[in-house]
C-alpha cells in the first residue's frame, strides 16, 4: 500500500494523480487537519509534526510513502522517514528535475512561508544549476484561503489579495512559476491572470509523475482516506476542490 501525506486538501491532487496511473495500487491518505496550517509553524513544530505523521504510516504499514506537503519536504523530509521506516519521498527533488529540463532561468516559487524561510527549493535548483536565479515567495494565508474554498479566478477580492502578495514576484520579472506548495494548484487559474504567459510548475504533479514512474501498480486499487480531526469538513474541502469523489468515506483517528 503506498502512503500519500499533506496537512490538507492539498496533497489530493497527488493522489488522484497516482490513482490515475496506477490503479491497482492500494493507497491510503492521511490529512493532518487538526494542526493545518503547517506552513505558519516553527521548524521545531513542523519537525515534530513530520515525526508523527511519519510513525502513523509505519503504524498503518505503508510499504512506501508519497510526502505531498512542500513544507514537509522543505523542512523535515529526514524526521518524516526515520519515524516511518521505509521509503518516503518528497515533492522538491521532482519539481526541480522538471524546471532544470525546461531551460528556464528566472524560477519564482511560491509557497508556504516556512517553505519559502527554508530556502530548500532555491537550494535544490541553483545546486543542479547555478545559472538558475530563484526568489522564494512566502505566501501566508493561502492554504486557510484554499481550505475555506476560495480559490476562484473571478473572485475579486480573492484577486486583489493574492495580487498584493504576489507582487513583489511581479516586479521580479519570472520566466517560470513554481508551485512549492501541493495547495496552490488551487490557485493556479488565479495566479496565472497575474502572470499571464509565464507556464507554471506544480511540484505536486511533478512528485506524482515520478513516483508513477517508478512504482508497479499492484493491490485492489484500494481507498482508505484518514485525518486528525474534522472528517466532515474536510471532505466538503476536498469534493468542493473537485478533489474527491463525492460520498467517500473520511476515517478521523484525532490528534497523536
Ligand atoms: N500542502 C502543504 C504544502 O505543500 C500545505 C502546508 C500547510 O499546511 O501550510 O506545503
């Protein structure tokens, strides 16, 4: 069974993904809503969270584990694997190969603040290509906005706020956007209008097509969907997102 992690919605859209391109793979997805947003966290915090996350999966017997949280793969990738003990892999590495293949230069990547404060991204493009020029952008209140099912292009006040976050992005001049966050894809109609013409990278996507890669598509295409807290709320999120089913069930297991 493979695993596949984010503190929300966000990391269904990998889901979906890996449900698409292998759909004998039995695939459980745990949510930690109850301590969403992780982005606004401390390292130390975030750590802790990834720890635990992590042993849920050894404890529910993954055989491997998707993390489909940027901030995750930023931050504590490492606690995130000891405490599952087993093979996991991040959204960054993926991304990254994807950009460096397209020839693009000027990166601008969006997401979480803790993410964006951690430079991982940066760090991972400039150290397969150093003539890459990257700007972090930490984004804060996306992924509550997103939650909350604001994500429509033809909202105007939605427009008018990410308009006034992004705009430091804007005078940056991008050739390419990524999305370092597995929320955003949300966003993506509406950060486009912004930067009209500039393609963008989703690291989700990015993450979910090398792991269809690599994985055999074995089991009875199985779906076990899982949260901390908040079952009802977050399947609205997610069918609302168009990013589940509607009428699957969410198990809630409550905080560790
Ligand atoms: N989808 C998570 C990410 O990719 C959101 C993190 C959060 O809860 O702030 O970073």
């Amino acid at each position: 069974m493979i695993g596949v992690f984010d503190s929300g919605i966000g990391g269904l859209f990998v889901l979906s993904a890996l449900r698409a391109a292998l759909p004998e793979a039995d695939l459980l997805y745990y949510a930690d809503t109850a301590r969403l947003p992780y982005g606004a966290r401390s390292p130390a915090l975030i750590r802790r969270f990834a720890r635990e996350a992590g042993e849920r999966f050894a404890g529910w017997g993954a055989d491997r584990v998707q993390v489909a949280c940027g901030t995750v793969s930023a931050l504590a990738l490492d606690e995130f694997r000891a405490a599952a003990n087993r093979p996991v892999s991040g959204v960054i590495a993926p991304a990254v190969r994807e950009v460096i293949k397209s020839g693009v230069r000027r990166v601008l990547i969006l997401s979480t603040e803790a993410t964006a404060r951690s430079l991982a991204f940066d760090r991972a493009l400039t150290g397969e290509d150093p003539g890459i020029v990257p700007l972090s952008l930490g984004c804060p209140l996306f992924v509550p906005l997103i939650e909350n099912g604001f994500f429509a292009k033809n909202d105007p006040a939605l427009l008018s706020f990410i308009g006034r976050v992004l705009a430091p992005g804007q005078t940056f001049l991008p050739d390419a956007i990524l999305l370092g966050c597995t929320h955003f894809r949300l966003l993506s109609p509406a950060i486009s209008s912004l930067f009209p013409g500039v393609p963008l990278y989703d690291c989700g996507e990015a993450a979910a097509r090398a792991l269809a890669k690599t994985e055999r598509s074995q089991g009875g295409g199985s779906l076990r969907v899982v949260v901390s807290d908040g079952p009802d709320r977050f399947l609205s999120a997610a069918e609302n997102a168009g990013a589940l089913p509607p009428g699957t069930v969410v198990e809630c297991v409550g905080e560790v």
